[in-house]
C-alpha cells in the first residue's frame, strides 16, 4: 500500500463537499452510525490506529537501541571518580548531543598537562581554569556549560545508572539523559504490540478485508 497515495484517494472522496453532498440526497447515510459511508470512515478509522501502534512500536525500538548503546559504551557518571581520561572524553563527547566534540583535541591535551587523570578532578575545574593555558577555550558560553557539565557530577550525587533516551516532543531526535546539569526527564512510553505484523501488512489487511479502495462512493 502507498500510504500517500491512501491518504490522498480519502481526502478526494471524503470532505466537506461530499459529506454535504450526500446530506443533500439522504441525510440518514451520516447520522446513521451504521451507514455505508460512516462503516467506511470507521475502517480508515482503524488503519489510523494500526499506523499509530506500528509507529509507536518503531519508536519504542529507537529508543530501547539508543539505552543500549548509551548503557554499554557510554561511562555511567555514577562511577565518575574513577574514570580515566579515555572514559572522561567519552562522556564529554555525548554531552549536549555531542556540542564539546570540537574542543577534545584541547580538552584532551589540558587534563594530560594538568596531570587530571581520573574524573575525581573534573568538577574542581572552573571556568577561569578553561580559559587559560593548557586550555585557552575562548567562548564563554561553551566554557560555562563545561564547567556546569563537570560539577554535575558531584553535586547530582549519583547512586545509579541515568543514561536515559527519549524523543523530544517534536519527534525528531533524541533527547539523551547523560547525567549532565542540562538534561530533561521523559516518562517512557507505552510498549504496544502487533505480534509481529509490519506496517504496510496490518494496513493491507485492513484495506483488503473491508475492500475499501473498490468500495469508495463516486
């Protein structure tokens, strides 16, 4: 099924202009809920929904695959004392959905000068320390929120796992839960399942079942 393709064969034969049509010939084919023409906004109806729990199963998918990930490869800021400096710049690269990166190379070279070598020392540094030599960071903004980064990690006191993942409100990416002082907490959403069935075949079904696209009124 082209669901574009779908969507535009409903929006020609069912509008504003063909509900009035039809109330002009018999107004009972619209307020009667067993209708011809009210069965077959109900079955569309139905492939709606099917469209929504296969989209909200895909999300589900997205978002369990990017906890994983987070889980496994990203250090848990619960155990932030102990990092060495190959875990403090993993961590620093998934901050902010990865605004830092530019400045690993810096950041990399400043903590082996300072001789910071484990992630103990991260929330001591200030922003005056970023601004000067071994790091010379010159934008303020980037060397503020850094620094809030780093003492995050003390003053959220962690005792557990929070790498946590979920679309922003629009949908379009993701937001990820670092432990960082800027991230928001998103409750999960609910697990729906089709046992097993895609997309296009729960909507072909649906379709073919109830024969709409040979069924549509003229």
């Amino acid at each position: 099924v082209n669901l574009n393709n779908e969507i535009q064969n409903f929006e020609v034969n069912y509008n504003i202009l063909k509900v009035d049509e039809i109330g002009e010939m018999d107004i009972e084919e619209l307020v009667n809920p067993n209708s011809l023409f009210n069965n077959k906004l109900d079955k569309y109806a139905e492939i709606v929904n099917a469209i929504n729990v296969c989209s909200s199963n895909f999300k589900q998918s997205l978002v369990e695959l990017k906890q994983y990930m987070n889980r496994k490869y990203i250090p848990n800021t619960a155990n932030y004392k102990n990092w060495d400096i190959s875990e403090i710049i993993l961590w620093i690269k998934s901050l902010e959905n990865g605004r830092f990166i530019k400045y690993i190379d810096i950041l990399t070279n400043g903590f082996n000068e300072s001789e910071i070598i484990n992630g103990e020392d991260l929330p001591d540094l200030t922003t005056a320390d970023l601004s000067v030599t071994p790091f010379n960071i010159k934008i303020f903004r980037d060397k503020r929120d850094l620094i809030k980064n780093f003492k995050s990690l003390r003053d959220n006191n962690l005792t557990k796992d929070h790498r946590d993942v979920a679309f922003d409100e629009d949908g379009a990416k993701f937001s990820i839960n670092m432990g960082g002082y800027s991230t928001k907490q998103t409750s999960p959403m609910p697990r729906l399942r089709l046992h097993g069935q895609s997309t296009n075949r729960v909507i072909n079904s649906l379709i073919k079942r109830d024969n709409i696209k040979n069924d549509i009124a003229a």
